[in-house]
C-alpha cells in the first residue's frame, strides 16, 4: 500500500484541496500558484504510472486509488472554474455568460462521463471483465489537462500566447467529444456481456 506509485496517488489527491484554496483566493499570484499545483498533480499521474511500470509495484491498491485521484482532480477543477464564470457573470460582467457557457456543457460532458463510466467499470470488474485504458483515452487526458491547465491562467495565459484562452475552449470540447467516444468502450464493454449473458441463459 505504501509503494511509491501509491504515495504519487495520494499526493496528487492531497494537492486538490491546496489547489482549490489557491485557485480562491484573490490575485495574479495565487492564480499562478493554482495553476503550478494543478501541473504537479496533473503530471504526477504520469509519474506513479511510470514508477509502478520500473519498480514492478503495481498493486490493487494503487490501481483502484489512480482513476479516482484523476477524477477528483479534474472534477474539482472544473467545477471551480465554472462556477468562477457564473458569479463574474452574476456579479460582475454579464457579458461573460458565453464563456461560462462555453465551459459549463463541456464539464457537464465530461463530469457525466467520468459517473457512469465509474458505474460501469466496477459493473465489469465485478463480472471479471476487463477494459484496459486505450491509447486515445490517454490523448484524451492529455488534451483535457492542457484545456484546463490553461483556463485555470485565463487571461494571463492570454498574455503570454495571444488566442491561448480561446484554444484551451477548443480544446476542452475536443476533450469532451473523446471523453463520450472513449466511454462508449465501456458502454459496449457491459453491453455486449449483458448480451452473451442472456443468449447463454437462453
């Protein structure tokens, strides 16, 4: 339990909240400091995999711990920085409610899948089915970190990259599109043992 893959994990949950009190609390530096926290964690996944990979310590702890480090970490972020648009929206400039939009369907794609894909993974693993991650769902992740990595900056990555903010949009619904794609694998995964099931009992 207390491998080094397995310490990467936790720590990448213990970031979460220091990355919700910095993502808070006012000023061009916690934002920066927010962002910074989110890249550790986010690169930490690569990180645990990799050291499981080398050290030959993978163990059934680290692989049930792993996807709900990930999801933690993206779902908090995503929900801070809708909701961070819906009150500039409300309070301040209600000329931001696209933005805010832009971000909200998107994160509602990816947050549904993340839930049922949950459901559905601990379906198969209780009938021995297994799924393994394919390549393009780790392209997915990638793209998705880098979406948000970014709107975490918001305008002062805009600064640094003119059009950055508008591409991490981009990116994000590209992100969604391949979260739906990739959690149709696991759809049809269930699916297609709920048909063998019944043409068995048959």
């Amino acid at each position: 339990m207390f491998h080094i893959p397995n310490a990467i994990t936790v720590l990448r949950i213990l970031l979460v909240p220091v990355f919700a009190v910095a993502f808070v609390l006012p000023g061009e530096a916690w934002r920066l400091t927010a962002f910074v926290v989110f890249v550790i964690a986010g690169v930490s996944d690569f990180f645990d995999g990799l050291a499981a990979r080398k050290l030959n310590a993978g163990s059934d702890f680290g692989r049930m711990l792993d996807p709900i480090a990930d999801k933690i970490l993206v779902g908090v972020a995503l929900m801070m920085l809708v909701a961070e648009g819906s009150v500039r929206q409300f309070s301040l400039a209600p000329e931001l409610g696209l933005a805010s939009l832009l971000k909200l369907v998107p994160a509602l794609v990816i947050l549904a899948r993340e839930i049922l894909v949950s459901g559905l993974r601990e379906f198969l693993a209780g009938v021995r089915v297994s799924v393994p991650v394919s390549f393009l769902a780790k392209i997915k992740t990638t793209i998705q970190l880098i979406a948000i990595g970014a709107m975490i900056l918001g305008p002062i990555a805009d600064r640094w990259v003119p059009g950055s903010l508008a591409l991490a949009y981009t990116a994000l619904w590209v992100a969604a599109g391949l979260t739906v794609y990739t959690g149709y694998e696991y759809f049809r995964a269930s699916l297609a043992y709920t048909r063998a099931r019944r043409e068995s009992q048959a």
